[in-house]
C-alpha cells in the first residue's frame, strides 16, 4: 500500500475545490473580455469607453463585493462545525445588504459623466462612456445577490452552480453583444451603449441561474425568515469582516482605476492599449483568485472543525500552488506580446501601446498571484484588516508614486506606470506571506 501524503491529499483537495472555482473567475472576467473584444472592432475610442466605463463601474463597486466576501469565513467556518441554520442566516444577511449597497451604486451611475470630466479623460471618450454606465446601473442589484449566492454556495465546496451560471451569461452576454453593438436579429445597432445592456441582462440570467441551479444546497440551509434576520449585531459583524476585505481589494483595484485614469490623460490609444492589456492580465490572474477562494474555504472548514495543522497545511499547499501557476501564464505574455493584443484590435498604434505593456504584465503575475492567495488564506481566519494596511503601503505610498514619476519624470508614460505597480505587487506579496508566516506560528480560533 502506497503510503498517504498528507500534504499531497491536501494539493488534491485544494484542486478539486479550486478548477471549479478558478473556472468560474475565469467566466466573470471573460464577461469583460468579451465586451472589450467585440467593442474594439469598433474604434479606438469605443475601445477606450468601455475601458472607462468598466474601471469606474468596477472600481467603485469593489468595495460592496468585497464587503460581502465577509460571507467567506462566516459561512465556510459554519460549514466546517455543522451550523447549517447559521449558514442560511448568513446568506439571507448577505442577500439583504447586497441590496441595499446596491441603492447609492445605482445613483451614482446614473449620473457620472461630471465625475469622469473631472479626471481630464478625452471628451469623445466621456460621451460614449456616459451611456456605457447608465446602461449597466440597473444589474448592480442582481451582481450583489449573485456574489452572496457566490460566496455562500463555494464556502460550502459548492462550486457547479456557480460555474454553470457564469458560463450561460457568457453565452448570452456574446449574443447579446451580436444584437445590440452590430443590430443583429433585427435589432437596432447602438454601439458601445449595446454592450452595456447586455451586461445588465446577463448579470440577471446569472443570478437567477445560479438560484435555480443551486436550489437543492440552499434549500437545505435556507430557513424561513424569523426576526433574528434583522438583528443589528451579526450586520455589524460581517461588516466588520467584509469592511477590511472590500478596503483590501479596493486599496489594488483602486491603484490600477487611478493608473488607467492617469493613461488616459495621454490619449485614447494610451488608454485602449492599456485596457488590452489589464484585461489580460485581469483574466490570467482570475486563476490565482479562484485558488485563493478556495484556500479561504479549506482554511475556514479546517478552523471550524478545529484542525489546526490542517489549517496551517492548507495555507502553505495553496500559497505554492497560486505562485507557481502564474509562471506558465507569465511566460506566456513575455513571448507572445504583439499575438495576444491583435486579439482585441487590428489597430497598430493600439497593438503597439500594448505590446510594451504585456511583458511587463508577465513579470507581476508572479506577485499579483502570490498575494491574492495569501490575501484568500487571511480571510479564511477572518484576518483582513492587516491585509488592508499592506496594500496601502505597498500600491500607494510606493508603487503608484514610482509609476507616476517613472511615467512623466523620466518620459517613460504608460510603461513606468506599470513598472510601479510591479515594484508594488512584490511588497505586497511579500509583506502577505509573512504575515501568514506569523499568524499561523499560533493557534487559530474561530470567529
């Protein structure tokens, strides 16, 4: 008989949870690349407009989403004791806030061609940006009902639902796109404006897919509603959690929102070429993010059945795995540069700005997914506010004021912005890992 490894059962669970999960990461972000794809046979700056548009939308609603992460230890560390009463609770708590953080989203998008005018972006870029963001207000409230579906559903290992659901919105949003940027099906064609409706519409098929598809392992938390449901303190308790998390994503997603506003400034070929290549970067790194939502689950469901040395072994397994994955997807962009954004644009001044971006982008894959690993293993234990501190100093007290002056100081424009953000991500990754390193030098206790 074979002799049983622990640390390699542990690789095969972190595996089996993690293809499913990492799939769909992957089908949220191809929602974008889609979009970017089939806008760029437009122009340029149709291109650049959804650019916009994505980063402003995302980048603010970064903060909710990662509010109702909070949902990633609660829950796992439940499932983990056997609580599935306190499951459903969670879940319906997740469900009504996602709703109500949904409400100044929906205002703020309605209104945001002053804010974007504010940032000195191109104004043929803004007009078309405008209606982008109008057209995808109305599905914020279905996105946050999604993300504590999400959420709830892989802390519990149930991953199929959620990678089903993510799949048919792809397939809708690219017919969607078909029919409403080019007017296909006896559609009118309206552009950049189409691909935002299609969004909304695909983010409510996802919602209401992921509902119907994951009914048997919600029905069998979900309870009816009681007053427990609007008790105070468990509010306070996932914000307190989720608060530090959505800082934390945000603190990263808000330095390369900023990166993108101050490309911008320089034109929108700047912008697009830019755009190409954040959105493939955004796409290779989805498979260190679904690693690192799996970490959160293996390490909450360890600490909730109290499995100390089962939670330390999940940490370090998941923490090697993110690393090394990144090395294929960053040989991948250091060869293949000028291949890759054809992709998205026969336009030769767009593919040239992004040329000179993609192997940049090879160099921090390695960091970026080292530390949205070590980021999922930190909320497994329900460890976010330390999180928070590091990206602060690491994206913005030193990685973007590098870029900035590399990119205007020393002339070197979109590409010196980029070589901060790297310098950055390696802080970052670094300062996480030790962080790891000391917290789990003790015992973990249970939120």
């Amino acid at each position: 008989m074979p002799i049983r490894s622990p640390f390699r059962d542990e690789l095969s669970g972190l595996v089996r949870l993690a293809l499913p999960v990492v799939a769909a990461q992957v089908g949220m972000v191809l929602l974008g690349v889609i979009d970017t794809i089939m806008v760029g046979r437009l122009t340029p700056q149709a291109l650049a407009a959804v650019a916009l548009g994505s980063i402003f939308t995302f980048g603010t609603m970064i903060l909710a989403i990662g509010i109702l992460h909070g949902l990633d230890p609660l829950v796992a560390q439940a499932f983990g004791a056997g609580e599935r009463d306190e499951i459903g609770l969670h879940l319906q708590r997740g469900i009504v806030l996602g709703l109500v953080l949904s409400i100044p989203y929906l205002l703020l998008f309605l209104k945001s061609e002053p804010l974007l005018r504010l940032f000195h972006q191109p104004p043929e870029v803004v007009a078309l940006a405008g209606p982008f963001i109008r057209a995808l207000a109305p599905g914020v409230p279905a996105l946050f009902v999604f993300v504590a579906l999400r959420q709830t559903l892989q802390a519990m290992s149930v991953v199929r639902p959620v990678l089903l659901a993510v799949l048919i919105a792809n397939l809708v949003n690219f017919v969607g796109n078909l029919a409403l940027i080019y007017g296909r099906f006896g559609l009118p064609a309206l552009g950049v404006v189409g691909s935002g409706f299609s969004t909304t519409i695909c983010r409510f098929v996802m919602v209401a897919a992921v509902a119907l598809l994951g009914a048997p392992s919600l029905k069998s938390v979900w309870r009816r509603p009681t007053r427990r449901l609007f008790h105070p303190a468990p509010y306070g308790r996932l914000l307190s959690i989720g608060f530090p998390i959505g800082i934390q994503i945000g603190l990263e997603m808000w330095v390369f929102t900023t990166a993108a506003l101050v490309i911008g400034t320089m034109g929108a070929i700047e912008l697009a070429g830019h755009q190409i290549a954040i959105n493939l970067a955004s796409l290779s790194f989805m498979v260190p993010l679904g690693i690192g939502a799996a970490a959160a689950v293996r390490v909450g469901n360890a600490v909730g059945r109290g499995d100390q040395a089962g939670a330390r072994r999940a940490a370090w397994v998941a923490l090697g795995a993110g690393a090394s994955v990144m090395l294929l997807s960053a040989t991948a962009f250091a060869l293949m540069p000028a291949m890759l954004a054809r992709i998205y644009t026969p336009d030769p001044r767009v593919i040239a700005v992004a040329s000179t971006l993609i192997p940049i982008a090879a160099l921090f894959q390695v960091f970026d997914g080292t530390q949205a690993v070590g980021c999922g293993i930190l909320r497994g234990i329900a460890d976010t506010r330390v999180a928070a501190a590091i990206n602060l100093v690491g994206y913005w007290a030193l990685g973007l004021p590098l870029g900035v002056g590399l990119a205007f100081r020393l002339g070197m424009g979109p590409r010196g912005l980029w070589w901060g953000l790297t310098v950055g991500l390696a802080i970052v990754a670094v300062l996480v890992s030790l962080r790891i390193a000391v917290r789990f030098r003790r015992a973990i206790a249970r939120v």
